[in-house]
C-alpha cells in the first residue's frame, strides 16, 4: 500500500474518531435554555420579569419548578411547580396553606407569605398523561399540564440556583417521570454523523488499497 494512501487512511479515520467522539460528549452536555417570566406567581422562588433557565427534558417529580411551552402567552411559556402526577388526587389547601395529595399534607417550605396572597382552594384528581402545575403563591388556581408540554426544569434565576425541593419525597411520595427534550441539539447528531460517514470512508479507501494491492502484487 502506498504511503500516501496510508497517510490518507490514517487522516480520515483520526478526524472521524475525533468528530464522532466530540458529538458522544457533547450530547452528555445538559441542554440548558432560557426564558422569562412575568407577574410574581412564583414568588419568592422566581421573582417578576427575571431570567429562567431550564434543562430540555430529563426526570422529574413532585415539587420540581417547570417550564411549560404555552404559545398564546408572554414568551411563550409558563413557570410553575409541579404538586401532582397521574393518579394523585390533591386538595388547597390545609390551615398552613399546603397542599394535600390523599390524606397527607405536604411541609412546602418555598411559599409566600400568606397574608399577601390568599390561597385559591382547589380539588383535582390528576388523568394519565398530564400533571397538575400550582404556582407558589396559591393566587391562581392550578392548571392540568400535558406532560408533553413540559419544556424542562427550571434552574436558575437572575438571583440564584433553584433548589429541588424534597418535601414531596419525604413525606413519601418519590415516583419519577420522564420528559421528552424540545428541539434536541442538532450539532451533536450533526458530528456523530460526520465522524461515522469519514469512519466509513476510511474502512472502504483501506479495504480497496488491500484489493489493489493484492491484484498488482
């Protein structure tokens, strides 16, 4: 085989490998997006008009902060807590303002003060598909959420990292859901493809030097 074509195997199959791995990381990356909100509904959690950003898909469970993809708003989306998935049936709300899911109320710890937001009771039972979304302020009543529309969950804000609550956990409700990424990242896909097609290219310029090799030897 001749040192030039060697070279040219070699060149094709480091540049695939190294396109096809940098793709493999680069999906590894959380897909981090941003929006914003409007009106103080989550507050203290998420102050008016701040910048929200939110991890494309993954797992989450009750007491998460989402972000949920609503066209027909500001931005174009909504930021709320998610107090209920399939099957849960939760009540607004008990004498401390918490909401109850059955029998047990739930310790939230992350709402606002009560005498500045008075609580909008509610009693929903939760169908397949969809989970109930509650703002922190108990000032708007909860709204049925496809998870199917659910962008991600949320982060950070302007002033901080979210922390995720555990008071859903703890008091025994731990049941996970998925979420479907939006828009997954096309430059990813994009190097695994490229680095896979110079992979191919350099098996078959080997494999036809081999036979051209094989004949003229």
């Amino acid at each position: 085989m001749k040192p030039a074509r060697v070279l040219l195997i070699a060149v094709l199959a480091l540049l695939g490998a190294f396109a096809a791995g940098l793709g493999v990381l680069a999906l590894q990356v959380p897909d981090i997006r941003s929006t914003y909100t409007q009106g103080g509904a989550m507050y203290p959690t998420v102050w008016d008009e701040q910048s929200v950003r939110y991890e494309s898909g993954g797992r989450l469970r009750r007491g998460d902060v989402i972000v949920v993809g609503v066209p027909d708003v500001d931005y174009g989306t909504l930021v709320g807590r998610v107090v209920g998935i399939a099957g849960d049936t939760v009540e607004c709300c008990d004498e401390g303002r918490r909401v109850r899911i059955g029998a047990t109320s739930i310790a939230e710890d992350y709402l606002s003060d009560v005498e500045e937001s008075p609580a909008t009771p509610f009693q929903v039972t939760v169908p397949d598909g969809s989970v109930l979304v509650a703002v922190d302020t108990r000032s708007d009543a909860p709204k049925l959420v496809p998870s199917g529309d659910i962008l991600g969950r949320a982060t950070r804000t302007d002033r901080g990292d979210i922390a995720r609550t555990t008071v859903f956990t703890a008091a025994g409700f731990t049941e996970e859901f998925d979420v479907v990424a939006h828009g997954a990242p096309r430059l990813p896909w994009f190097l695994i493809t490229v680095g896979g097609v110079l992979l191919v290219a350099a098996l078959a310029t080997a494999l036809v030097s081999r036979r051209v090799s094989a004949r003229t030897g």
